[in-house]
C-alpha cells in the first residue's frame, strides 16, 4: 500500500474504517504528504465511528497540502448503528488493494510472530474502475442524513446497470453491501456459489453469518470438505461469545473449526472451489445486513490454491475444535452468556438499528 501511494502520480484515493494514531498512521502521513507536495489528488473517507479517538486537528496538516478528509455518518446518534466498515486504497484509477487491514499498528507484522492475522489483495484491470466508482458513491453519501440515504437507494438500482458491465469482468466482481446498496445481492451470490460448492475453505474473525448462509455452508461439508480458520482470543469479545453458540450446529453438520494461536484472527476470506471472495465484510449479521461493506468475487483456480496452502500451512498454530473436547471445561453460564449475546447481536442489533434509521427518515 505504501509503495503504491509513494509511485502514484495523479490521484491516492483510501477508505477505511480505522485509522489509529501511531507508527503505522505515521508512515501513512508521511507518504501521503510525500503525494500531495508532488501535485498528486489524496482524498480519504473515514468511518466517523472507527476514527473517533482522533482529535479534530488530526488531519490539519494533510488538508492545508490539499488534500481532502471526510468522515462517513458524522451524526453521533447513528455511527454506532451504520458504519463504513470498508477498506480500500486505489491508485490513479490502475490499482487496488482491498482486505481487512485497518491504518493501525495491529495489522503491522506476518499474522504468525507478531500483529494480527489478516489478508489483502492487490488488483489491476477493470475492476479498480468498479472500486473507485463505487467509493465516489460512498463519498456521496457520507453525510449519512436520512434524504441523502433515500437519494442513494433511489438511485442505487440505475447507477448498478450502468456499472455492471465494468464491474463483471471475467476473473472479478464486485459486491458490496450496506444500506441503499441492495444488499441482499452480496448474499445471494455467496449462497449460489456455495449451492454447488464441495470445498470450503474459510478464516472468519467473526463467524455469526444468517441462517440460509450458515446452512448452505454446513452442505457443503456433507457434499465435501467445509473448514473454517476462528480465533481463540477475539477483539470483540461480544461477537465471540455469540458464534460459540452456534459450534455444535457446525460441528453436528460436519464443518471442521479450528482456532487460531499465535496472533488474533481478523481475516475475512473465502475460498469457495476456484472463487476466492477477499475485502472487508465478516461472515456475521452486522458485515451481511447492516455495515457498509465490499468484497471482490474472483475466479482463480492458482488464488484459490495459494489461499489454501496458507490455510494448510496455518493448522499446525491451530487446535481443532470437536465435538468431545469442546464441551470439556465449559461451565454451565457459558451456555447462558453466548445464549444473551446471540440475542443481541443476531436480534436486538438489527432491530434497533433500522428502527434508529426510520424514525430520522
């Protein structure tokens, strides 16, 4: 990411949910100070929610050389409802990286000796034109006032047709999610691709997908092979508790789990037969149905295979879960404290999330 923002000539476009003051957000200062005084464009979208422990002279330095900041869903009462949980830089509209990785020092390092496990992907081709069209919609709607929401959703169906064929090449697609965007595609196509899958190879920070997900994945394994890289230790503990509750559907149905040792999982990747699904959209409700998200869709039997072989390469830092061992140790309240928090993020959280968005419409 670095060397393509120091190699950019015309315009550094990056989104993110996170930027956190450190060495790391340094080191991005620095370059992107570095591509404005060259007469490059910087523009970056941040999420208001994820970027809050930044004061408001942060930026200072980087608007006075030109360039521009804007914070996603300002309003205090929705951006711990609605966020912008994408992450995205794009170069002069010819490259692309997505993934997981937050601006923040947890993502410096392997995933393996130090910093959190996690993954991205460089593009080139058509695809960064899909990318950086779908950003100038999010930079559209950043304000997140309730007309510009239902502007965005009016006119979301039309801007898709235009953007279709841009966006549909032959190795690679993009899918995105979030309120107005029609988000029910991004699953839809996830659960086609798993319909006829007999391999599924996954890491899922937080593993809490809908229920018609959550079973087309659980046929896959009866079909094949479903396996599926977890944390043991999560940085949201909540969404930790609430997935153990569903480990026995997982393992009854024959999915193999396996938690994570060395460094905290914050990967979100698929890999579905040849089709590797990488960005930033967990396999949980909020990622599916309530966050602004992205994920690219691409068909490559080598992806698929190099994904794989890290997966393969990443058991032995792993401990399989089964069914034996895993009620072992378990005290009879972790069964109520994982029942209370998948009511609350599977039930109560989107709830009051849409209910919260109606009464400001």
């Amino acid at each position: 990411m670095l060397a393509g923002i120091e190699s950019a000539r015309l315009v550094v476009r990056i989104e993110t949910y996170i930027w956190k003051s450190g060495i790391v957000a340094d080191r991005f200062l620095q370059s992107l100070h570095a591509a404005a005084a060259r007469g490059v464009r910087v523009e970056l979208l941040l999420d208001a929610f994820g970027c809050e422990s930044l004061g408001d002279s942060y930026f200072n330095s980087l608007r006075a050389a030109g360039a521009r900041v804007v914070h996603f869903n300002p309003n205090k009462w929705l951006r711990g409802s609605f966020r912008d949980h994408r992450k995205l830089l794009t170069i002069d509209g010819e490259m692309a990286v997505v993934g997981g990785l937050n601006i923040a020092d947890e993502y410096d390092g392997d995933g393996v000796e130090s910093g959190w496990r996690d993954f991205a992907v460089e593009l080139r081709g058509t695809i960064v034109s899909a990318l950086d069209a779908s950003l100038d919609e999010m930079f559209a709607l950043a304000d997140f006032a309730p007309m510009a929401v239902a502007r965005f959703a009016g006119g979301f169906r039309k801007r898709r047709r235009k953007s279709l064929a841009r966006e549909e090449g032959p190795t690679a697609r993009l899918l995105v999610s979030g309120a107005g965007t029609g988000s029910g595609r991004l699953q839809s196509v996830l659960r086609r691709d798993l319909s006829a899958a007999t391999d599924l190879t996954a890491y899922a920070a937080y593993l809490l997908p809908t229920g018609r997900i959550r079973r087309a994945m659980r046929r896959v394994a009866r079909r094949g092979s479903a396996r599926l890289i977890v944390g043991a230790h999560s940085d949201v503990r909540l969404v930790q508790w609430a997935a153990e509750r569903l480990y026995p559907f997982w393992l009854r149905g024959g999915v193999k789990l396996y938690e994570y040792q060395s460094q905290l999982v914050h990967a979100k990747l698929i890999v579905i037969d040849d089709i590797v699904y990488v960005g930033s959209a967990n396999l949980d409700i909020r990622s599916l149905r309530i966050n602004y998200e992205l994920l690219v869709r691409i068909e490559s039997r080598a992806l698929a295979a190099q994904v794989r072989q890290t997966f393969d390469a990443d058991l032995a830092r792993c401990r399989e879960i089964d069914r034996t061992t895993w009620r072992q140790g378990r005290r009879w309240w972790y069964g109520l404290r994982s029942l209370w928090a998948y009511l609350l993020l599977v039930r109560l959280d989107p709830f009051l999330t849409r209910r919260g968005l109606s009464k400001r419409s």
